[in-house]
C-alpha cells in the first residue's frame, strides 16, 4: 500500500518537493506514491486540489501527506482544510523570519524560482552554451573563459557534471577527456597545461566504469575491465604527479559531486 | 549591510538552500549573504561551521540566519549553539511525519539527494545524452524514443529546457529547431510530422528574441527584429493550425518551463 504525497502550490512546487523529498527520505520502507499540483493560484484551482487529495484519501487506507509552500492564504486556507496531513513548508518559518528580520514577508507569489530575471537568464544561457561549446575536448581554445575544467578518463561523469554546475549555479565549465594519449608520461596534456590552477579530475571504480562502458559498447576493448583499470590508474597517476585535486564519483549523485567540488575548490557561484 | 545566512547540512546542503532561499525571496529588499557549509558530518566539522557562523555574527551588525537540515543529532546541536537565528528545517516537520507514519525517522545522513542509485544514475546519464545527440535538429534518428519534442525558433529556450527535463526529471526530450525552411506553409516539418503526440512548442517576445539574438550575432539579419517577429509569427502560426500545444517563455524561469510541460502534457517523469 503506497501513501499518497501531494507537494502543492502556487508556484512551481520545486521547493516544496524537495524539502519534503528530503524529509520522506528518512523514513526508510515506507512506500509513497508522490503527485505534484503546481500552479495552484485561484480559489477554483485550489478546490481542484482539495477534490484530488480528499479522492486519494478516500481511495487508500493511508492518509495523505501534503506539503504546501502556498504564499496566498486565501487558496492555502483552502487547501488545507483536505482530509490529509497537511504540513506548511513556508507559514511554519515566515513567522519566526519576519520578527528577526522585521518586516512582514511578501505574499505576493513567484518569487522562488524567479520569474526569469534578465541577468539570471543570460548567465545560466551563456554557461549552458560554454559548457556544450567545450564538451568533450572538441574545443579546446575556450579554457581560458573557463572558471573549472574537469578531467577524466571517458564516461567518469564530466559532462553531466559541467552541465550541473552550469545550469544550477552558471559556472563555465569545460572538460577534457584523458585518453591513452595523454597516459605516454605522468605529465599534464599540453592542452590544459597551462590553466593548472582550475583543473579537478574525476575518477571512478574501475568495475563501475567497465559497467557503464559495457551498456555503450558492450564487448569492446574500450569497456573491458582491464582496459578501465589501466586508464584509471594513469589518470590518478596525473591527478596525484600534477597535484591536481579530484574526487571519485563512483557512488555518489550529480549534486553531491558538484557540491563538493564547490566545497574543495572555493569556486565561487554566478547564481544563487 | 547584508545579513549572512548560512546553510548548514550533513550532506550537500541542497535542501536547506531551496527552502531557505524559498524563504527568504519572501522578503523582498533585504540583501543577505549567502554561505553554504556542507558535509558538515563530525563534530570536528560542526565546531568549525559554529566559528565560522559566529565570526559572521561578531562582524556584521545583523544576527545571522541559520538553515539547517542536519540530521545527526550530536553535530546538529553543536551548530544549534551559534549565534544566529538557528532555523531547523528537519526537525521541525520530523516529529509530525514520524507519529503520522508510526515509525522513527532514521538518523542516518546522506538520503537526501542519493547515493547515486544506479538506476537512478543511468537514467539521468541516458537521458543526457539522448538531449545532447537530439539537440537542435543536428540528428532525427532518434525522436522515436522521445518523451517530447521541443519545437520553437532559435534561441527560443529549446536547448536549456530540454537538458533541464534530462538532468532533473530523466526525461528523454529532443528538440526541432524552425527555420525559413519549415515557415512555406503552417504545416509540421516532416521530421516532427509523425511524432505530433510528442511535440510542445516554445514561443518568446520577438523584442526579447531580437536582444538575446543581439548579444549572439549583433547587427545581423538573423537577429534584426524584423526577423524574429517574422519568425514567431510564422511559428506560432505553425502551433495554433496544427494544435501543438505551446508556451511563452519570455518571462519565467527553466524550472517554471519544465513545470509548466509537465503539467500541460501530464508528462511522467522518469525521476522522483
């Protein structure tokens, strides 16, 4: 039996599904079935979300867990009186806010997840167009606007990683991928030898490598164990010769890596 | 003067930041300045983020702000002591959710934001790449397995938005670009024709069109506002005769887009 998740709001609903994302997580075999109900900002919309949480609640033997991050009171009042655990994400702190910060909050919606400002656009547009423009080592005569190049053998999580960072906090990042041509000595490849100081390696369990090369190219040199095993040590051979930091993201998520190359490195966000 | 806010957490601090930024773009005109502490997971670690929270404190004449998502109790009432309004964002809503759920929450770190489930992390990394070798037109082949297809002029929003759906949702998105080429008649391009279920057009403000295509290739016909109003008529010309549901991103954010799609379209998403 799963328990219906509802995050409601008059927005997005982003904030609200990840902090009760989070919450739920620690409740560890329950089953949650989660729906989302965003842009919940007349008083008709807000009936309809009632109707839909009081119908799930009608038609499972749990109750409903609601979370709201509802700014207009006229539709939250509405929302919550549904026959569901209804939890307020914002109400529950805007108080204890508004007295440090004295003055009352705004209850005036969309303001979370901005409505698209100029700057904000532009800087998140241009870092997504860095990032895709020097993928992969197929450009190389970008580095120097970059704040971060990422290294790693093929399939260690740079691309994935340099899109995050640029989409959620608009840095420029590029990466060049390590290959048996640059493993000839322990040295830097001339390509970015000369922007040591914004480089961060990426590693990566052989075994889980070879995994993720098998579902590319299954039975190729390219995804066999011994190839992955012999192209990860000569690259942590680089990162530890050249005192390069880096981190091995073998099993932890896209958001825990970036984060944690913002934590090691003091690189500085353009978003916030 | 900016008051400091910190956002503390045992792992990367995501959810502390979503909500506390949530929060605080409530409180319109103030200036905060913002500092992640992650991983904070010793009490080594804690006492260093309590000095760290109280050197800000003692230099600034506003009280600092503290989010908190930290779970291991030891760490959480070490920072608990600084001097700042501590604001504990899991604690808080734990209690209700664990009488609600009849089990005890987990003090275990680290749920929040995934050990990098590997199913989840191979639907994240497939769906990447899926948006990166559909982008733009450049390859067709692939829009039979698409969950969407973007359609829209360049520089619409399509690239952004659909590495967006990939890295946050695992959605597999593709996108068609409209050129003169498909602006003969208000019929579908033939690439996008037999998909007409999947597709989702953007549109934009030819003003705001003509400005970001200004900072590309200025001076250009390409972005001269005769062309872009030229080419959002034509295309919206295209979406209104074929019934291709479609949305004005002028003025929101990626985050409001995607949400916006998937509320539209009922488009499941392939992550929680």
């Amino acid at each position: 039996m799963k328990r219906p998740v509802f995050y409601v709001s008059d927005r997005t609903g982003i904030t609200a599904e990840v902090l009760g994302h989070g919450l739920l997580t620690q409740f560890d075999g329950q089953n949650f079935e989660h729906t989302m109900i965003p842009f919940v900002d007349t008083p008709e919309k807000a009936e309809q979300a009632l109707r839909k949480i009081n119908l799930a609640a009608d038609q499972s033997e749990c109750r409903p867990l609601v979370f709201s991050t509802m700014v207009n009171v006229k539709e939250r009042n509405i929302v919550a009186r549904c026959n569901g655990l209804f939890i307020d994400l914002f109400e529950t702190f805007l108080g204890r806010l508004e007295q440090e910060l004295h003055t009352a909050a705004a209850t005036v919606i969309g303001r979370a997840h901005g409505v698209g400002e100029d700057h904000t656009y532009k800087t998140r547009i241009d870092a997504i167009n860095f990032a895709l423009k020097n993928d992969d080592g197929a450009n190389t005569a970008g580095y120097s606007d970059a704040d971060i190049i990422l290294l790693g053998v093929s399939r260690s999580g740079k691309t994935p990683t340099c899109l995050y960072l640029a989409l959620q906090y608009g840095i420029m990042a590029a990466n060049y991928p390590l290959t048996s041509d640059d493993f000839d000595g322990t040295r830097l490849p001339d390509a970015v030898n000369p922007f040591r100081t914004r480089l961060f390696g990426l590693t990566i369990d052989p075994l889980r490598l070879h995994n993720i090369r098998e579902e590319r190219l299954a039975e190729s040199k390219y995804a066999s164990l011994k190839q992955c095993q012999s192209e990860i040590r000569a690259a942590e051979h680089i990162f530890q010769a050249e005192n390069i930091p880096y981190l091995d993201t073998s099993n932890i998520s896209i958001e825990e890596i970036t984060t944690t190359i913002l934590h090691l490195t003091g690189l500085e966000r353009r978003l916030h």
